[in-house]
C-alpha cells in the first residue's frame, strides 16, 4: 500500500514506541539533524568499490596464513571456498537492503526495520566491535612493517600506532570525499603489489609445497589435510580474513551519488575483486613457500618471494595494503557510531559533524579506544574479536534479509537479490558456523568479546532505548513502516 502523506510525527512516534516491546522513542528539535548531516554525493560507484576492497586488502598481505597451522592447505582451501560462497550471498543479499533502505547505519539499519530496536542495536553494536577493534589489530601489523623496514630508525611500536591513528583521523576530519580520494590511490597501490607478488611467485611454484605438512594421526588426515576434518572448521576464522569488514560499504550510503544504484554495485564489484586476490595469494604463495613454513610467517607474502628486489618491493607496498584497511575500517567505524548516535542508541554528542560535515567524536572516541587496544601488542587476538563480532552481525543482518522479504514483500527493492531467501539463508547457515568456529581458535577473544557485546546491550536496555530519536533517518524507516502496517 502507498498513502499520499506520511503520518502526522505524533502518530509515527507511537507506532514506532509499541512495536516491540515498549521501546520509548523521543522527537528532536529541528537543528539536532542539522548538526548531524553528512555530505552527500561525494562517491560513485567506483570509490563505493575502491572502499569494499580497500576494508579487506590488508587480510591479502597477512593473518590468512596462520590457517594453514590449523587445517593444512586443504583445510584452509575448503573453508576459504566455503567463505568465500558465504560472503558473496550475505553481499548480495545486503546490496538488496541497502537499494531499500539507503542510510548511514549500514547492517543497523537494516536490523532496525526488520527486528526492532532490540535487534538494531544488537547488529549495530556487533559491527561496532568488529570495526573498532580491527584497525587497533592492523596497527600492530603496521608497526611490525615499520619495524622490520627499518623506516625511521623507530623501534618502539607504540608511537607508530598513535601516529597512524592521529594522521588518519586528521584525514578524515577533512571531509568524506578527500578521505575516500586519498583511500582509493592507497588501495590501487596495494592491488599493484599483489599483482608483482602474483607475477613474481609464478616461477616458484612449486605443487609439493602445498601439502608438505606431514599428516596427523586426526579422523580423515591426509597430505591434504593433515589436520583432518576437523581442521576445515579450525581454519573458518582465517578464512574470514580473506573478506572481513567488506559488508562496510553500505555504511557509506549518505554521502554516495544515487546511492540505490551506486552501493549495490559497489559492493558486488568489490566482492568479485576479493574472490580473484585471495585465491591468487592462498595458491601462489603456499605454493612458492610451502605450508609450513608459510603457516608461522609474519610476512607471509615477503617470504614467499625471498630476499630479492622484488621481495623489497612487495613488503613495502604491503605496508600500502595495511594503512589502506586501517584507513577505511576508520571510516567504517565512524559511520557506524554515527549512525547509533545520531538515533540516540549511544551518546549523542558523537554524532555532530564539523564545517566539513565529518562526525569529529565518531572519528576521535573510537579511535583513541583502538589505540589503547593496541598497545596490548595482541594482534592475533584483535583479529580473533573482531571476526568474533562480524560473524554475530553476519547472522543477523541475514535473519534481517529474510524477515523483510517474508513480512514486506513489496517493499521497494531496486536490486533485488538472486536466488532471494534461499541465498541468504545458506548466509546465514554458514554464519552461524562462522560463530561457533571462532571459539575454536581463540575462546578467550570470543569470551572478552562477548562480555562488551553484553555490556552494550546493558546499557540500551536500562537507558538508550527510553531516548531514541524518532525523526532520525533509521528511526523513521522502521516508524513510518509500521504507520502505513497500522493504516491497512
């Protein structure tokens, strides 16, 4: 059904208190949204798919190798395989959502409409981990880099984590496009550097080296998996590493040209990137190297190629690929506790913007949280809570897809995705997995995850949700919907 006029604010404010479970939502002064907007159509299509690649390019450089310790070579490849189906269902299903529903809170946005406050801010928060932590782990990773370069003459890690993280921030604070301009140039190079690796590695290829793991005595070991098979389940979380954080692209709707169209396609095309340079480098360097030796490198793409120029070359460019992932996973972290802000689900001092329409506490506050984070110096463990807190937000940005299509089947959707619920669902299956197999590596990561996920969800329960903004952009999808449900 269509109605001429939205329901009077009143009437949309109640609909939106009693629709699951007396969650109270309150209505602003006109200029609280005036001083929480972001620019808009600062992105097309092309810097929409530079951002997808760029939030995972680093897992190409590093991390994905330790998988091999846990499942071998055939290990790691069935779960990369199984992974790489589950990332591009769950991404075609979220270029549907966010043709529908084109707005800055990204996976929480979605989440809002189909499975209430509660369910909102539960993916929010979820992908709020997920981003905040990551980039406090590639800061680890960058200060190996520097160190073992030798840049600088720097050996103490802890001031390249705060120069990183106050140079970037300082970028971003100068407004979305400058950022998303500076973003893209730094991928393209990273995705050059993949490209020697692949070209050097070719002539050192060597099929042996694939399966030089010697065999376990587990049920189902093999040359090819030397781990059994329960190794394929040990592998899941690095196989993740491949493709984490590129679901982020919605979360750059506000400030994309026709967004529609253009997130939609930024997204599957960022998608079919990273299925080309992760089979490329999961092959090619294990390969040149063998799993063994490959499975305890720090610098898995360096070692693979030795010590020539090209080696060089690589290991500083993959130094490109690092800052390009902690750079975007910036972005993506601020749009998030924007978006949350900005609804009234966290503080709402952090979703003013500056002069050049930036979220300036949404940058800052997270940012020095990472940075604490890193000093810990436990970038594994990082990179484990962070999968730990995508993988929740997999299952239920997925249960959201599957929701909506079910209860609002003519809900306008200029991209409607393939195969519908049975493409998400299979998402979804292999999500929930994804969950269980974090456990599988890292318990203590997924337990002092799972304690800030609740921590988050104590205090929307015992104060946000009384103070939901209803005329922010989130709020007014899933409000407005349940008006027009109630008209009919």
């Amino acid at each position: 059904m269509s109605i001429a006029e939205p329901p009077p604010k009143d009437a949309a404010t109640k609909a939106g208190a009693g629709r699951h479970g007396g969650t109270e939502s309150h209505d602003e002064a006109g200029d609280y949204l005036a001083k929480r907007t972001l620019k808009k159509g600062t992105a097309g299509w092309l810097l929409l798919a530079g951002l997808g690649v760029s939030y995972v390019i680093s897992g190409d450089y590093a991390g994905w190798n330790n998988g091999l310790a846990e499942g071998g070579f055939g290990g790691l490849m069935i779960a990369a395989i199984v992974i790489a189906a589950m990332y591009l269902a769950m991404v075609l299903g979220m270029a549907e959502l966010s043709s529908a529903l084109p707005a800055a809170g990204g996976g929480y946005t979605f989440a809002r409409r189909a499975l209430g406050p509660w369910g909102g801010f539960a993916t929010g928060t979820a992908i709020l981990i997920e981003y905040a932590i990551a980039p406090a782990a590639i800061a680890t990773f960058i200060g190996s880099y520097v160190e073992s370069l030798d840049l600088f003459g720097i050996t103490d890690g802890w001031w390249i984590y705060l120069a990183v993280y106050a140079i970037f921030i300082g970028i971003h604070l100068t407004g979305a496009g400058e950022a998303l301009k500076a973003m893209f140039v730094i991928t393209a190079i990273a995705l050059v550097g993949l490209l020697v690796f692949a070209v050097a590695s070719i002539g050192l290829f060597e099929s042996g080296n694939l399966t030089d793991i010697p065999a376990t005595d587990a049920v189902g070991a093999s040359s090819f998996l030397p781990f059994g098979l329960f190794g394929i389940w040990a592998a899941v979380p690095f196989a993740i590493w491949f493709f984490l954080a590129v679901e982020g692209v919605p979360l750059a709707a506000e400030e994309a040209r026709d967004p529609e169209k253009n997130v939609p396609k930024g997204i599957i095309i960022a998608m079919l990137v990273l299925l080309i340079t992760a089979a490329a480098v999961l092959l090619l360097a294990t390969g040149a190297l063998g799993a063994g030796a490959l499975s305890v490198s720090g610098n898995p793409l360096v070692e693979a190629l030795g010590d020539g120029t090209v080696a060089k070359v690589v290991n500083y460019i993959g130094l490109a690929g690092l800052v390009a992932s902690f750079f975007s996973i910036m972005y993506a972290y601020s749009r998030q506790t924007f978006a949350l802000s900005r609804a009234g689900y966290l503080p709402k001092n952090l979703s003013v913007t500056n002069s050049r329409k930036a979220p300036t506490l949404a940058l800052v506050v997270p940012g020095v949280i990472g940075f604490v984070l890193s000093l810990t110096g436990e970038g594994a463990m990082l990179l484990n809570m962070a999968v730990f807190g995508a993988a929740v937000s997999y299952v239920l940005m997925m249960v959201s897809h599957i929701v909506l299509r079910v209860r609002e089947p003519e809900m306008p959707r200029p991209y409607r995705t393939p195969g519908g619920i049975v493409t998400t669902g299979f998402a979804l299956v292999i999500a929930a997995a994804a969950v269980v197999a974090t456990f599988l590596v890292d318990p203590v990561a997924a337990l002092w995850t799972f304690v800030a996920f609740g921590a988050f969800m104590a205090y929307f329960g015992l104060y946000s949700r009384h103070h939901l903004v209803a005329n922010s952009p989130d709020e007014e999808f899933a409000i407005l919907a349940k008006a027009e449900e109630d008209l009919e």
